[in-house]
C-alpha cells in the first residue's frame, strides 16, 4: 500500500477471509480517517458512491445475506451496511463482499472496453 498511495500509509488494514461458497469472499476493511464520522455518514456516502459514479464498481446492501447472495455479482465491492462500524469517530470497519472471479473478468472486460474505444 505504502507504495501505491503513499498517503493511505498506515491508515487502511485490510484482510480478505475465504468464505464457504466456490467463488465469494470478504474483506474486513479498517480504515482511520482524518475527521470525525458516524457509522450513518459512511453508509450514507457508500450508498451515495454506489447509486451515482461508481455504480458499476460498487454496491450497497443492508440486507441480511449469506456468501452466496453475492456469487455472480460483476461488482468489485459490496458494501454490507448492516456491519459497518465506528470506534472513537475515526476509525472505520466495513464488511465487503466480492466474487472473485466474477468481478474479476468484469474489471478486465471494462478494461478491454476502454482499449478499444481509446483506438
């Protein structure tokens, strides 16, 4: 992380757990952010992310799901709202899910899309 955003140094920790389905995973993200921040403001802006420019990056659900809900889903991240915590209004814990292979081949296939139309 330290050399690809240099900036994010020492504020983000992440780890990605493997979860009981073929394809699905989660990351358990920690981030320390530089104001303070309520658990609602920080699902409010992921909701916002999902719903506006990101929307085919990222997700937002505060459903109840199990792994399974997200297999085949072509999102990079679905941030699961209901976990979303706030300890001493700046450190931040997120529940992300993603499947693997899926939002994967999605990435590349933007990726290829951007090529081509850069021709």
């Amino acid at each position: 992380m330290e050399r690809l955003l240099p900036e994010l140094s020492g504020r983000v920790h992440a780890k990605a757990i493997r979860v009981p389905t073929h394809n699905v995973s989660a990351i358990d993200m920690v981030l320390s952010v530089g104001r303070d921040v309520s658990a609602a403001s920080v699902n409010e802006l992921l909701q916002n992310a999902a719903a506006g420019p990101y929307a085919r990056l990222i997700a937002y659900s505060e459903d109840p799901h199990a792994s399974i809900d997200f297999n085949h889903d072509a999102h990079s991240a679905i941030v699961d709202g209901a976990q979303t915590y706030v300890s001493g209004q700046r450190l931040v814990n997120l529940m992300l899910w993603f499947d693997n292979e899926w939002g994967f081949v999605s990435r590349l296939l933007d990726v290829t899309r951007y090529w081509l139309g850069s021709r």
